[in-house]
C-alpha cells in the first residue's frame, strides 16, 4: 500500500525532491568586490600620493576604482534581466 501520493505538476511549476535554486546576485561576491575594490583604491591612492604628490590627481585616479565597479554591476544586473 502506497501512504504517499504521486507528484502533481502545475503549469509552469516542477515539483519534486532536490534543489530550489534562485537566482540573482551573490551578496557574497557583491561585498568581496566592493572590498577588494576599496583596498585596491587605498592602495593605489597612497602609491600616486607619494609618488604624484598631489592629491587631487591620486584621489581621482583612486576614485576609477570605484566607477568601474559600479559600470561592471550595471552591466551584471542588465545581463541577467536579459536572461
């Protein structure tokens, strides 16, 4: 005698045993990349500071880091609503 019934599938919908997978961006790898991107800034703001010795040049050229970052999680995000 069989306790459980069979599986039922709705439109659209697969139900069964295994893994929900969700999709989107890792919050894990949002957070490693906005810190490694800030040390990398930090670096290379005192590296052009004391070779330039202007600030303003080492903070702008620091300040990339940041503005690439952001391009490249746009570009991420635009990707995966394509997707």
């Amino acid at each position: 005698m069989k306790l459980d019934p069979p599986l039922q599938t709705q439109p659209g919908y697969v139900d069964g045993w295994g893994l929900h997978v969700v999709e989107g961006l890792s919050l894990l790898r949002l957070y490693m990349a906005g810190g490694f991107c800030t040390i990398l800034s930090l670096i290379l703001y005192i590296a052009l500071l004391v070779t330039w010795k202007s600030r303003q040049d080492a903070a702008a050229t620091a300040g990339m880091c940041f503005a690439i970052l952001g391009l490249l999680l746009m570009g991420v995000q635009l990707r995966q609503r394509e997707v």
